[in-house]
C-alpha cells in the first residue's frame, strides 16, 4: 500500500536496497547452517547473539575507536566472542573462517529475486548494504540477486546511518538525492535517508528474527512506502 500524503515521485530512477533482513533472511539461513554444522547449539539463540553484536561493533568504527573495518572482519571479531557461550571454542582458525562465511550464503526471501527482476525492468536497482563488497556479491552469485550495481558501505567508507552512505548512492549514478528510493526492513535506516532528501520504502519481514521473535511491522509515518514484500513493491510502482 501506499500512503496518499508522500506518494512516490516521478522522476524516482534508482532503488537502493538494504539487504540483511530486507533482501536476505539472516536469521533463517545461520538456523539453518547451524542445524547442519553444530545440530546441538540452539540456532536460533546463536544467530541472535551474532547478529546483537553487529550495531556496536559499528559503533566502535564510527567512533574512531577502530579504524576502517569491513563487516567481515567485525562479524569475525563477534563470532570468536560468542563461541565459548555456545560450546564452540574448539573450532579451527579454517572453522571460524569458514563458519564466518555463512554471511555470504544467506539465502534470499521466497520473493526476492522475482520482487528485483520485476523492478529492474523499470529503474536502476542497487544494494545499499553495510556488508562488504566481497560479501555482497558472492551473495548475489548464489541467490540469483539481479544487481545493476552493487553498492557498499565500503565504497563510501561509512556505515549506515552516516549521510555519505545514502548521498553517495545519488553521486555514483548523478542524480538528485529526491531521485533515489531506499527500500529497508528497517525504520532508523529509513530516517537515515530520509533526512538525507531520498524517498523511502519500508518493506515488511515480520520473521526478520525469527518465530520467536515476530517484529512489529505496523506503518510509520514518513515513509512514501509500506508494502508487504518486494513483489507487492513491484506493483505499486507499476511494474
């Protein structure tokens, strides 16, 4: 659906996307290679500790504590950190690195990639992800993620929600910030860009984190866009 008082403008050319919760299901996919590797961890709690360490350890980039660092190499600090809570600091150095590249396999919500190639046929679709550029498209090659651009923290060096990340999208492709849509799972990264002059789009993926922790995916005010998935995305903007 879309809401009446900020529909979409017109001249709308490029859709930049979040990607871990909004493209990708995270939290599914470390369930269910946890399932596989280590069947006697809780997955579920596993990936939550993962994933909890994630924003602060962008903190400490942010603030200067750490220098610039790809969210492969701050996945990995969290990951050797978590471990010994779940019984696995006997992994190998190949383990946790191997482990580690789970981020790189997350397998794409049900309706993702039709959502993509549906709006590719119409606008300039790109990520706007905090994951490296390694990461990102080794995720897309396993996917099938349609990518015109892949678009990274790393490019801009800053993370998300500094405003280097979502102007930087309108400089690499020379268009007005009103002219690039976000399109997140995520309420503080569309504030973000919003308060950068793009137009938003707040997809719903109420198992971001799972069963157990079903999000609230209620419309909030400011967004262009509230739709259900990247498919009922698809229709709204005519595609």
């Amino acid at each position: 659906m879309a809401t009446p008082a900020h529909t979409p403008h017109a001249s709308t050319q490029v859709l930049a996307f979040d990607i871990f919760g909004t493209v990708v299901d995270w939290h599914g996919s470390i369930v269910r290679e946890m399932a596989e590797r280590h069947p006697g961890v809780d997955g579920n709690a596993f990936a939550l500790a993962w994933r909890a360490g994630y924003k602060p350890a962008m903190a400490r980039v942010a603030s200067g504590e750490l220098g610039w660092t790809l969210i492969d190499d701050l996945h990995r600090r969290v990951l050797d950190g978590i471990l010994p809570t779940f019984g696995l600091a006997h992994l190998s150095e190949a383990e946790r690195h191997d482990l580690n590249r789970v981020w790189h396999r997350l397998d794409a919500w049900p309706d993702s990639v039709a959502g993509l190639t549906r709006l590719k046929q119409r606008f300039t679709i790109c990520s706007l992800s905090n994951g490296n550029i390694g990461l990102l498209t080794r995720m897309a090659k396993r996917a099938g993620l349609p990518w015109d651009c892949v678009l990274s923290a790393e490019v801009f060096r800053a993370y998300k929600p500094d405003p280097a990340t979502y102007l930087g999208v309108a400089k690499v492709f020379d268009v007005p910030p009103t002219d690039v849509m976000l399109v997140a799972a995520h309420h503080d990264d569309l504030a973000g860009a919003r308060a950068c002059g793009l137009q938003t789009a707040y997809i719903e993926r109420p198992l971001e984190f799972g069963a157990s922790q079903p999000k609230d995916v209620s419309p909030q005010p400011g967004n262009n866009l509230h739709c259900r998935d990247l498919l009922a995305l698809a229709d709204v903007l005519g595609c």
